[in-house]
C-alpha cells in the first residue's frame, strides 16, 4: 500500500475547486437547491469517493493535511458571535433550555439504541456506545478519547467502530437537515421570514455589492474576536473546564458585537455586516469541503452489517425525533424548520453540520436569528457537558 500526504497549501486548493464544483452543481441542480442540500457535500463527496478509487484501484491511500480547516471553523463561529445581539439571546433562553433538555433526553435514547444493537449482534454492549453519543454527538475528539478505556476493558476494534459510526453519522447528517426543513415549511404551511440579513452567508436571492473597506472591517473584527477568545480560552482553561475552542470564539464575537452597540453606541457598518456573512460563507464551506475530502470512506466495510443496522435505526430516531418532538418544542415556526434542519447535525454529525444544514435552508428562505444563537450554544456548550456526564453513567452501570 502506497501512502501520499498531500501537504495543507495544494489541500487547501484542492478544497476551493471542491467548493466550486459544489457551488456550480446546486446552481445547475433544481433538486438540489429545493431540498436546501448543502453546496460543500457536493464536492467533499466527490473527492471522498475518487480518493476511495484510489485505495480500491491502485491500492494508493491518499491523506490531506488539513491543518487550517480548524481555523476556518473559527472564523464563522466568531461570524454569528458578531452578528448576535443581547435582545436576540435573551429571546431564544425558554427555547434555549428546551433545545438542550431535548438533547439530554435524545442522548439518553441513542445510546440505547446503540447498546441494543450491539446485543443483537452478540458484540459487547458497551461497543454501541461507540456507534451512540461518543461518536456521533461525541464527535472524532471524543471516540479516540474513550478508545484507551475501552482498550483497558478489554474491547477491540472500539475506535474503528466509533470513526466509521462518525463517518456514516456525518453523511446523514449533512443530506437529511435540508429535507426536513423543506418539508416542515411545506407540510405545515410555515411562512418563512424572507429577511435577506442572513447571520451567515449570502441570500440566493440578493445582489450585494461589497466595497473594499466593508470587507476590511469584517475581517478585522473576526481576527479582534479570535485573539480574544483565544485569551478566553486560556481563562476557562485554568479553571479545569475543557470546551472547544469555537465556544470561546463565539462569546468574544458576542462581546465585541454587542459592546459596539451597547456601550459604544455604533452599529457595524451595513457594509461590513455584508463582508462578515461572506466570509464566513466561505469559511463554513470551506471547512466542511475539508472535512468531508478527508473521509476514508474504506473505513466502513468491517462490522458493515452492525454498522448499516445500528446507523439506519440512529437516523431513524434523529428524523422521527426531529420532526415529532424538536419541531413542535421549538415553536411550530419558520425559527423552529430551521433549528429541526441543524438538529441532524447536532445528533448525527458536528456542530458544523448543523450551521451548514441551517445556513442552506435560510439562504433559500431567508434569515433565521433565534436559530443560529440557540444551536451553536447547545451544540459547543451545553451538550458536551451532558454527554460526558451521560457516557460515564453508561460506562459505569454496563462495566
């Protein structure tokens, strides 16, 4: 087996072409661009399969280095953190507390179905926790985190399960939001909201013109809220709280944006409000390009029957949960389509997935504030630490 590393410059490249081919492909699409698919999947998809060739073929294994993706998801968490105003937080607390005790309850729910599975199959029932909230909420981070106790325990192969589950678990989420907001709007006859000041992106439907101090200023007030919440990051840090470092990100933005308004009595320029949803288009889309080009999708052929089974009953649950239970809590409203489309995201692939699931939806319908306060806060924040208290009570009562 041959093994090329392709260093973070040309994979960087890579990834723009990826995001055209994406871009260009909802824009030829109809079916694409009504069920709200998100442009990056496209082209991620595309490389991700035509690196599998590769490995099937020629029996070469292609890795990126994709360093800078970690930073992009910065920038655009920094992005809706700037775009946030007090009014807007201190109206999405009911629904914020909602949305996590949601969560907490759905936690609960995929880690029996994980472990129900894995019984199934005759596999040690702690292994569906890796194919439960460690890998698919848990995220990358938290399955190679857990994969050292699962070692001391005994348990083989529970890091391959719990990467291929996040695999899997990342697809899904990434086609499934669209199609749920989309049917919501429609099923429901929700009145979508039309505004085109979109918390992150450009509207499909609106011509904006940028000048060259608009971009400037938005790219000056994301770096400002980086540096801040890096030194944030190193504060929260000390006190033996570990969250990830986008939560940091998002409350500097928040400061920052609000503190212009507040305290200094300013708005940002409209202009710059324009430059700061671009950019952090692109960044977005750029970092799920790259996170998706970097699936080894040959990762999911062992244990391929306990995988098909455990993640079509997962996906089951997150769509019947979604559309049953999330939709009606949130609202019944155009804010609760769009807070279902990132639902997926947060139960089944990342906290980008999610933004990108709601981001797509609302550059077809229009702006959806509420939403993009009240997911990226449970996602980064209150959601992780449910799930490691909910993993460890798992753990501990089948160990």
């Amino acid at each position: 087996m041959e093994i090329i590393t392709i260093k973070g410059f040309v994979s960087f490249t890579i990834a723009i072409v990826l995001l055209f081919i994406g871009k260009y492909a909802t824009l030829k699409s109809p079916l694409l661009c009504k069920y709200s698919i998100p442009e990056p999947v496209i082209g991620g998809f595309v490389c991700a399969a035509v690196v599998a060739l590769f490995y099937y073929l020629f029996r070469i294994e292609i890795n990126f280095d994709l360093e800078v993706r970690d930073v992009l998801l910065l920038y655009f968490f920094a992005g809706i953190g700037l775009n946030a105003d007090f009014k807007t937080l201190i109206a999405g607390g009911k629904p914020l507390l909602l949305l996590t005790l949601l969560a907490v309850i759905y936690i609960v729910l995929q880690n029996i179905i994980g472990i129900s599975v894995a019984s199934a199959f005759g596999l040690e029932p702690l292994i569906g926790m890796m194919s439960g909230s460690i890998s698919l909420i848990g995220g990358v981070g938290t399955t190679m985190a857990w994969a050292p106790a699962y070692a001391e325990m005994g348990i083989e192969g529970a890091a391959e399960i719990g990467i291929a589950s996040n695999t899997i678990g990342l697809i899904l989420a990434c086609l499934m939001g669209g199609p749920i907001a989309n049917h919501l709007i429609k099923r429901h006859k929700l009145t979508p909201s039309n505004e085109q000041h979109l918390d992150i992106g450009i509207s499909h439907h609106d011509h904006v013109k940028l000048d060259y101090f608009g971009v400037l200023l938005a790219w000056l007030l994301l770096n400002i809220s980086l540096i801040l919440g890096y030194l944030l990051d190193m504060l929260i840090a000390e006190t033996g709280l570990q969250l990830p470092m986008f939560v940091s990100c998002l409350i500097a933005g928040i400061f920052i944006g609000n503190f212009n308004s507040l305290i200094l009595k300013k708005k940002i320029d409209d202009n710059a409000q324009q430059g700061l949803g671009l950019i952090s288009d692109v960044c977005l889309g750029m970092f799920l390009t790259m996170a998706l080009m970097a699936l080894q999708l040959w990762q999911l052929q062992s244990a391929i029957a306990y995988l098909s089974s455990v993640m079509f009953l997962q996906a089951l649950l997150s769509i019947s949960f979604t559309l049953f239970i999330v939709y009606r809590f949130m609202g019944r409203d155009y804010e609760a389509a769009v807070i279902s489309s990132g639902f997926g995201g947060i139960t089944l692939g990342s906290t980008a997935t999610a933004i990108v699931n709601m981001t797509a939806v609302t550059q077809q319908y229009g702006a959806a504030h509420r939403a993009f306060i009240i997911v990226p806060l449970v996602c980064g924040f209150f959601i992780d630490l449910a799930n490691a208290l909910i993993i460890n009570w798992f753990v501990a009562f089948h160990g």
